[in-house]
C-alpha cells in the first residue's frame, strides 16, 4: 500500500499560524519569517496576520548588510511597524538616521 504523501500546508490553519507565530518569535525571527514567506501563498496570507506582525523578532537584524532591504514601503518591516511592532519601530529609526546621516556626508 502506498503511502500519501503530505505537505505543511495541508494542516490545520491554526497549527499553521502556530508555527509561524513560533518561528516570528524566534531569536532570528524576522529573517527566518522571510524565507517562510517564500514557501507558500498559505504563509504569504499567514504573515499578514497583526498578531505575527506584532511578534517577529528584529532581534540579529544587522543593518549594515543594506538599508535598501528595511525602506521599502511593502516589506516586512514597515507591515510589522504599521502592526505596533516597537522593535520595527526602531529598526525603521535606526534606517531613517543611517540613510540621512549618509546623505549629509555624502
């Protein structure tokens, strides 16, 4: 008898956003939450939930890999910023000082 095979995506939704608000909460939470998104429409919808939002850890966010990736306007951490995120607040802070501090050297 041959078995079926299974894929995360056919569980449950709420084990699902179990799982999600688990790896948000991780210590590498938002790089980890990033490449969840890349796995499935399901997690794409799943992180635009305001309670994982909320939860993802910024945690071992270095922001000298490139302010590019924190200003745009539709990435992660401006949704978890627009959620009440404080930790994407000051990330949003730290990039916002970064880059104008670049301008007037520059």
């Amino acid at each position: 008898m041959k078995r079926q095979q299974l894929m995360i995506t056919d569980l449950h939704f709420d084990v699902l956003k179990l799982i999600t608000l688990l790896v948000a909460k991780s210590s590498h939470g938002a790089a980890d939450l990033a490449r969840l998104l890349s796995v499935s429409r399901l997690f794409m919808v799943l992180s635009d939930d305001k309670e994982i939002l909320q939860a993802v850890a910024f945690d071992n966010v270095n922001l000298s890999s490139g302010l590019q990736y924190f200003q745009n306007i539709k990435g992660l951490v401006y949704r978890c910023a627009q959620a009440g995120n404080a930790a994407a607040r000051y990330m949003l802070g730290k990039t916002l000082i970064l880059s104008s501090s670049k301008l007037l050297v520059g």
